[in-house]
C-alpha cells in the first residue's frame, strides 16, 4: 500500500507542475480571457499549459521517492542495473494517465457551463489508485481498467517491481496504453479550444 502510494503521487507529478493550468481553464473560457491564447503563432495547448509551473509538485514528488525508497527496504524488493531506467518508464507511462483524465477533465468546460464538479470528481477518482485494483469487483477492476485507467496509475505499472511473476499483458502495454490515452485527452482538449468563440460580450 505505501509503495503504490508512493507511486501514484511520484506519477501525479508531471501533470502537478506542468499541467497544473488545467485547474484555471474554466476561469479563463467563462471571462473570456481563453481568446488571447487563440491568436498566438504556437500550439495553443503548449502555449497554454507552459503559462504555469507549480512547484508544490516537487515536495509531492520528494515525499512519494520517501514513500518508495521506504517501502523497497521493508519488501526486500530486487535492485538491478536496469531498475532505476525500468522505474522512470514506468513512473512517466503512468503519469500520461494521471495527465490525460486531467485534460479531459478540464477540457469539459468548453462544453459544460458548471464543470468544476468534472475536475473535483476526476481528482477524487484518482484517490483510489492508492489501491491495489484487485480489492474491488469484477465491474469495478474492469472500469477502473479500461474506461478510467485509474489502475494504470500506479498498480499496473507499480506490479513490476511488486510482484515480477505476476506481469499481465495490461502491464506490458502501459507505456502504449498511456501515449494513447494522452494523444486523444490532447486531441479532445484542442477539440474544445479550436470551437471556442469567446463569451460573446
């Protein structure tokens, strides 16, 4: 449980530091303010998500390599050459997840007036990453897999270096499943700025 712990918030940090701009997205597409990114000559996402840097990511990341680092020693968890290049795959297929739900999230606001709800519900789904998916039913280990990927967060890819001997193809195919998964959160979210035309005030 500490080490998936550790995992997850390790994972959660890209999206923590450098798309922590999708919280403010709302804010901007409801005032209208979202227009001036639209007659920038740059990626309209990249422009948009390089406008915040959030350093409290790097105190979440500091306490998760703790968690971690802490929960190997206790396990007695095998140590190679390549576990530290292993991990850092591992920690960035998993942070695609955490970025793309965020994306998909945020991105709701050019369609739904009220989304704050979506963004609070996309974060306290990700609480359950904590968690190893094999507690829950058949319906919700499906859900949390396929439709949420709330298991790719940390327990898949996290399997790894828990339990080798119990890899699933699902495992093998996170860093896949994880750029896809990004690639069609960063299509959505373009999607929704390209058809915004402002406030009209």
């Amino acid at each position: 449980m500490i080490f998936l712990y550790g995992f997850s918030l390790v994972a959660a940090t890209p999206a923590q530091c450098l798309f922590d701009n999708n919280w403010n997205l709302r804010y901007a597409v409801y005032s209208g303010d979202f227009i001036k990114y639209c007659f920038r000559p740059v990626n309209l996402f990249f422009y948009y998500m390089t406008e915040v840097f959030d350093v409290k990511g790097l105190g979440q990341f500091v306490f998760g390599m703790a968690a971690v680092i802490y929960s190997w020693r206790k396990l007695s968890l095998p140590f190679h050459l390549y576990t530290p290049l292993l991990f850092v795959v591992e920690v960035l297929a998993a942070s695609l997840f955490v970025i793309a739900i965020l994306n998909l999230a945020a991105s709701s606001c050019f369609w739904i007036m009220n989304s704050f709800f979506v963004l609070q519900l996309s974060n306290t789904l990700r609480d359950f990453a904590h968690y190893p998916v094999t507690i829950f039913g058949p319906a919700l280990r499906l859900v949390f897999t396929f439709v949420l990927s709330i298991a790719c967060m940390a327990f898949y890819p996290g399997i790894i270096f828990l339990r080798p001997e119990e890899i699933s193809f699902i495992t093998v195919f996170v860093p896949f499943f994880g750029a896809l998964f990004f690639y069609i959160s960063y299509k959505v979210w373009m999607k929704g700025a390209m058809s915004y035309n402002g406030t009209g005030s």
